[in-house]
C-alpha cells in the first residue's frame, strides 16, 4: 500500500453517487471526468432523508446541505393512525448531526457546483449504451452516438439498471425479485408553518410517509400499497392521480387534501436486489444503487452512496496496486451494505396492519411503547447512524 496514488478516472453517471465520489476523489489530487446521458444536470426526484451516517461524509468534504435552505433539521418520526391521524408514537431524532429533510434536485444542484470548482469535468449527452471489459481489465464504452471511450478506470454510479453491473458481473447477475409492493411517489405545495418531521399513517396493507422540503414550501409524499404483480422497476412511470387518490380514500383528512393537489404522480414496483459478492472486474468498480439496491424502508439509499464515495476515494488514493484498492473497498463496504438491504427489506411490513392485528391492538402496543420505552425503537439501529465512515481507518 502507498500514499496519495493519483489517477484519472472517469464516472459512470451524475446522480448522488457519482458526484460525490467525484467530489471525494478530486479534493484527493485525482482528475476525474463524469460521463451523463441527460442534456443538463438535473434531477426529477423527490424527497430524500440525510441522516447522521451520511451528514458525517457531506461534513468531511466540506459540503453544507443546509446552506441557503436546501435542507431542513428533522425533529422526529411520528406514527399515525390512517383513518383519524391520531399521534399513537413520536420517535425523537437525537442522532448527531441528525437527520435532513432535502429535495433530491437540491442535493444534485449542490454536489454538482462542487464538483465543478474543484475541476471536475463533467460531459454532458454522453449516452453509453454498452460497457465491455477486455482481457486486460480495461474497459471499453461504446456511445449511443457510436464513439468508444477507453478509460484507465472506471466507477459504476450508473443506479438501478447498472451497465457497469452486467459488465463486472455477467451471467453471475442475479435477478430481482418483486416484493409484493409498489409505491407511488409525487410533490404538492407545502406551508411554512408545517412541523419539521416525517409522518408515517399506518393503515391495512399500506401506508403513507410524508415531510416538509425546502422550508414547508413542497411537501414530499411516498405512498406504499400491497399488490400481487408488477413488471418494471424504475422511478419514472407516470400515473394517473386519480387512482393514489382512490387507493387512500379511507386515510386521514389532511392525506385525502394532500392527494388531492396531486398534479404529477409516478409508481412503481418495489423489487428486491441480492447484494452480490464481486464489485468489481479489472478497472472498473460499482458503487450506489449499482451495487446495492435497496427498498426505501430505511431511507437509506442515498446514505450509503455517500459512504460508499468516501471509502471508494480513500481506497483508490491509498493502494497503489488498484484491484487490491477495490478488493479493500468491498471488504470495507459489503457486510454493512448487506445488512442495511437486509434491514430495510425486514423494514418492508412494518407499518402495514395486518390481517388477524386489530387497529386496536397495534395501537395499544404503540402507545404503551411509546410511554415506557420511547427510545427503543430507534435505539436498535444505533448501528446503522452512529458509523462514521470517515473515520474509519482503510
């Protein structure tokens, strides 16, 4: 192992992953190109919870997510009943430096102006639509426009449908499985006066989460049904309003109100992904959801592609030799990434009423555990927001 190796690297993909990676690696002497598809950066999105595991990252790169109000200081998690919105348990938010509520496009906005100033190039309309590793490890991209990249190194931040992924992988490439699951997803207007804390109505066989952004002025929603079949996976399959509306037609009043200001609503389906073994193949490595899917259950899916940015960066600057670099980063990463896929997947049911629970019942249990042993439920994942990544020696 050696000191302050520096390379050129290119990055697969703009997204949360790929920009702080860049980030980490630039602040450490690398150059460092990220390839994007899309005409601008930008991000569609929603919401998305920064909790304390991964504000340690954005802390250690120097990066501000609450500057110019782009994120807002959660208070609590607060369970609530579907039909009547009654309070039934408040879940206090303790954790240092605690957990941010933050529009998906501000953390976008917010990564790329960083990335720029510390000269990260960042190609805009390069749509690779094949990656294919040679006998030497090195990887060949091929353009939709019909050029070849050949980069000394390459970083998979390309998320859910992962070219990166194929390549390392090949045929060792498990398939997902669907949960049992969709969600819609979809932004109305807010108000400044709303609590800063995520709310969760707890109904039979779905529920709904919703918080505050960008200081009350958007609210997020995520709504979770049960449903025997789906196909696709993906963000971005657009809805009709009128059927979350529908499906959620017996919650609490202030849900129905939210829903029904709905203009843009996206579904869907929830599939489980096998973490696998190998995260690399030669020169290139996998990172974020390219790698890890995971269920949003724990809101951990951009956390974990802070933590895999920092671990990456340090692992590529401090081993000469690269595979063993990466071979060091997947060591690092793969039982704690397991275990929170493996969390959130357990996570899936919880605040679903299931058959046989009266309302009744779960909400005594509710209550009574709120009363005697309010910390609990959050206490048993100390293990998941007390990691500090950057302090972890690689």
């Amino acid at each position: 192992m050696a000191q302050s190796v520096k390379r050129e690297i290119t990055v697969l993909g703009a997204g949360v992953a790929g920009l702080t990676v860049a980030i980490a690696l630039a602040r450490r002497g690398h150059s460092v190109i990220v390839l994007e598809r899309a005409e601008e950066i930008r991000e569609v999105g929603a919401g998305l919870q920064i909790s304390a595991n991964g504000k340690r990252v954005l802390d250690a790169l120097g990066l501000d997510p609450d500057a110019a109000g782009r994120a807002t200081l959660s208070q609590a998690v607060v369970l609530r009943d579907h039909q009547d919105g009654k309070e039934l348990a408040r879940l206090s938010l303790s954790h240092d430096p605690g957990m941010r509520l933050m529009h998906r496009a501000d953390l976008i906005e917010l990564l790329a102006e960083n990335a720029r100033a510390l000269g990260v190039q960042i190609r805009l309309l390069h749509h690779v639509d094949h990656i294919e590793i040679g006998e030497t490890g090195k990887p060949s991209l091929r353009l939709k426009t019909g050029g070849v990249l050949r980069p000394e190194v390459l970083i998979g931040a390309d998320g859910l449908r992962s070219l990166a992924r194929r390549a390392v992988l090949g045929k060792g490439a498990s398939d997902p499985s669907f949960t049992g699951q969709v969600a819609w997803r979809t932004l109305v207007p807010g108000r400044k006066d709303d609590p800063a804390e995520a709310t969760v109505y707890m109904g039979p066989r779905k529920h709904l989460v919703s918080y505050p952004l960008r200081g009350g002025k958007l609210r997020n929603i995520v709504a979770v049904e049960e449903r025997r079949g789906w196909t696709e996976e993906g963000w971005n399959h657009p809805d009709d309003p009128t059927r979350v509306q529908r499906t959620f037609s017996g919650f609490a009043p202030e849900v129905r109100g939210w829903l029904g200001d709905a203009r843009e609503v996206y579904l869907w389906g929830l599939f489980r992904h096998e973490v696998p073994k190998t995260w690399f193949r030669g020169s290139v490595v996998m990172m974020g959801d390219a790698v890890h899917p995971t269920l949003p259950f724990l809101a951990q899916g951009a956390n974990m592609a802070l933590e895999d940015a920092w671990v990456l960066a340090e692992c590529i600057t401090r081993f000469r030799d690269l595979e063993a670099g990466f071979a060091r980063y997947q060591e690092l990463r793969y039982d704690r990434t397991r275990k929170i896929v493996g969390a959130a997947d357990t996570n899936a049911w919880v605040y679903h009423l299931s058959p046989g629970l009266t309302r009744s019942v779960v909400h005594m249990g509710l209550k009574l555990g709120n009363r005697f042993a309010p910390d609990q439920a959050l206490k048993r994942f100390d293990w998941l927001y007390d990691e500090d990544v950057t302090a972890t020696p690689v």
